[in-house]
C-alpha cells in the first residue's frame, strides 16, 4: 500500500504533469492549428505535437485537474487519495469512450489505441495509487470480525 507521503508526492507530480500539458498547448513550435476545413474543428483547436487534437474544453478540463491535484496535495493525502480515483476515473471513462468511438468510427485499431494511450496509461496509475491496498469493507465491518 503507498504511504501518505507516496499518495502525496504523486497528486503533486500528476498537478505538474497536466500543468505541463496545458503550457505545451500554447509553445508554438509543439503544436499546429486544426484547419478550420476539418470535420468538426472548432476554433482554437490546436494539433499537440502533430498526434492530439486540444480544444479549449480539454485545457480547461487538464488546467483543473492540475489546480485540484496541487490543492489535494497540499491539504492531506486522504484528499489526494479521493482526487486520485475521481480523476482517475473520470479519464479510464473518457479513454474507453474514445476507444469505442474509434472502433464505432472503424478508426484503424493502432491509431485508436496510440490515440487514447495516455489517458489508459495515466488513469490507471492513478487508480492503483488511490486503491492498492484499500479493502472495500466499512470500518465498523472490519472491526467486528
């Protein structure tokens, strides 16, 4: 089971890391507008290093997670465990949404997978972190037994 201290240096190094994903979006040498003649590009959609398409949703989405992770880790590892698995879910949710549009779309399945990679890789870190060793049994349960 990771310590406190475990639980809180990673809400911190997952704040920094969707820090870093927001600023990359605004380098310009990183990135390439979507052409406006591209199905469904709305403006100021951006091509992170030539592979994500970011809109301004996604920076608003990954800005947050990073302000409440930084909060998280500042206040307790409880809160950094809690904010671990919400966002840990909420990406697991977005990849396997993708990755079920993708094969809806017939989006050829290496793409797909290369696509939606991060976010499979990055919730589930963070679902591990927040549930290994944590058992599913009220305090009040364990305690009789």
């Amino acid at each position: 089971m990771p310590t406190d201290r475990t639980i809180r240096v990673s809400a911190f190094l997952f704040a920094v890391l969707f820090a870093v994903v927001v600023a990359l979006g605004y380098l310009p040498g990183l990135n390439a507008p979507v052409h406006q003649h591209h199905a469904g590009a709305e403006p100021g959609e951006h091509l992170l290093l030539g592979l994500y398409t970011i809109s301004l949703l996604d920076d608003v989405t990954h800005g947050l997670t990073a302000l409440v992770l930084l909060g998280a880790a500042l206040h307790s590892a409880r809160v950094s465990r809690f904010f671990l698995a919400f966002f840990g879910s909420y990406y697991a949710m977005d990849a396997a949404i993708y990755l079920i549009t993708g094969v809806l779309h017939r989006d050829p399945l290496g793409a797909n997978i290369k696509l939606n990679l991060p976010h499979v890789i990055i919730s589930t870190i963070m679902l591990t972190l927040a549930y290994r060793g944590r058992a599913n049994v009220p305090k009040t349960a364990a305690a009789a037994a």
